[in-house]
C-alpha cells in the first residue's frame, strides 16, 4: 500500500487518513474491519499477525484503531479523534509531516 516512509511502518499518514476516511463513510469496509481485520487489512497489502511477511507494527496500528472505534458509545468525537491521533504517534516516529510529492 505505501512506499518508503519515514514511519516504524510501511503506512504513511495519507494511507491511514484513507483508511479512516473508508471507515466513516464506506459501511461495508467498516463492517469488514470489525469482523474480519486480517481480512481487510490483507486486501490492503498489509498481514496477519502470524504471516511470516508482515508489517507487524501496522498491523498493531490497525488492531489500536479498531480497538478505539469498536466502542465509541457515549464518548465525544473529540476523544475519539485524540485517541486515534494517539495510536497513530505511537506507532510511528512523532511526526506529522506534510504531504509531499
């Protein structure tokens, strides 16, 4: 799914925004991610934990963020956007760069 980055894995921020973004609009995705991550995340070019050629730390970032909006229930959007912001500079190298060409 992505090329080099600067991140501990091989997502750059464009590719999680896009999966997100799937994820709020695209009801089939969202309900195939919650059901079936390794699944989803393999039509993704991204691995299940136990295959030998995965990217286990987006793999973990993608476990975290369905982790975070499998049970939003009464929590405000704020909290929710933090926690995935959160997820996101834990699992690569703090910064957010901007889009580059």
């Amino acid at each position: 799914m992505a090329e080099a980055t600067h991140h501990k894995h091989p997502l750059k921020l464009e590719d999680v925004q896009t999966i997100l973004g799937r994820l709020m609009i695209d009801e089939s995705f969202r309900s195939k991610f919650h059901s079936d991550l390794d699944g989803t995340l393999a039509s993704l070019g991204l691995h299940a934990p136990d295959d030998p050629k995965k990217d286990s730390d987006a793999y973990d970032l993608m476990k975290k963020i369905q982790g975070i909006l499998k049970d939003t229930g009464e929590r405000k959007t704020e909290d929710i956007m933090k926690d995935l912001r959160s997820a996101y500079l834990a699992s690569s190298d703090g910064v957010i760069r901007p889009r580059c060409m």
